[in-house]
C-alpha cells in the first residue's frame, strides 16, 4: 500500500529545520509551436521553497536533482502523489471534500479517493481523517454497484453494433434481391 511507503518517508524526515519545500507540477511554455501555429505547452516540476519566519519571500524554480536531494521527503510525497494519481481517483475530483480537506490529506500522503479508502478505520481516526474515510467509503461503494451500469452499457453498445451490422446486411440482400427482379 503507497500509504505505508510515505509512512517510512515520513519517519525518515531529513529537510532542513524552519525550511519547508513543496515540489509541484506547473504548465510551462515550451517556446514551441505545433503544426497549427499554436505554443506547444508541457509538465515540468517545480520546487517551492519557504523559510519558517519568513513569508514574503518565495523560492520557486524548477526544481533541480539538487533540490530533489536536500529535500527528500517533500520530493518522496511528489513522487507518490503522482503515482497515485496515475492509479485512481484524484481528491480534487471527490466533491465532498473541501480543498483544506483535500491539502490535509495530501499533508497526510494521499492523494486519491482509493487510497484514503484503503488506509482502515483504525488508522484514519489516529490520523483524524475518520469523516474523510467514511466518505471515501461510501464513494467506493456506490462506484462498485456504478459497474453494473457500465456492464449494461457496454452490452447496449454491442447490440447496437450488431443492429447496425445487420441493417448493413439488410441493404446488401435487398439490392440483391431487386437486382435478381431485374429493378
């Protein structure tokens, strides 16, 4: 489970004290153009750094194996999260979570519907998630019975291939048949 993976990165917490760094996707220009004459745009990480006593100052550059490597633990919790994200459900696209809900539990190392479902009751409620995972739970429910819909509605799609097949089949003996009368 990813959720024990970032319990082991967390414990061994190596960042700087009173420096706290947050690594991020940003969409960024790539000073290419496509075919259509349109810039073409990519994915690129980015490292954002805070000093503890110090707000009005931002580090934020793209983030470099330097910063991968001072910071370790934030870098482990980027590299998850997209893992994550990549094998589920997104919190962003969980409407009944609040977007401090969500950075709480991004804080946490979740970062999907599945993943904050499968932590346990136990756990979520010594990390104090417990409403989170209740709703998670029934989310997770309700898409398991949201499979018989999508088996009813890939079998609607093939008998509409079917239908449409056989119609192709009906036009072809019906040409036939009036060639055969000579019409």
């Amino acid at each position: 489970m990813d959720f024990m993976t970032f319990e082991k990165i967390a414990k061994n917490n190596r960042s700087e004290e009173g420096v706290f760094a947050r690594f991020y996707d940003r969409t960024v220009k790539t000073g290419r153009i496509d075919k259509q004459g349109f810039p073409i745009f990519e994915n690129v990480c980015f490292c954002e750094i805070r000093l503890k006593d110090n707000n009005s100052e931002v580090f934020d550059q793209p983030a470099t194996e330097d910063k991968k490597k001072r910071f370790p633990t934030e870098y482990a919790r980027y590299l998850l999260g997209k893992k994550q994200v990549e094998e589920g459900t997104p919190l962003e696209q969980f409407a009944f979570l609040s977007l401090s809900e969500i950075e709480s539990l991004k804080i946490r190392g979740i970062f999907t519907v599945e993943a904050l479902s499968e932590i346990g009751e136990e756990k979520a409620q010594d990390l104090g998630i417990s409403k989170e995972y209740a709703l998670a739970q029934k989310f997770k429910e309700q898409a398991s019975s949201n499979n018989i819909l999508v088996q009813w509605q890939e079998k609607e799609e093939n008998y509409k291939a079917k239908i449409k097949k056989l119609e192709e089949q009906l036009k072809v003996l019906k040409k036939k048949l009036a060639n055969l009368k000579g019409e």
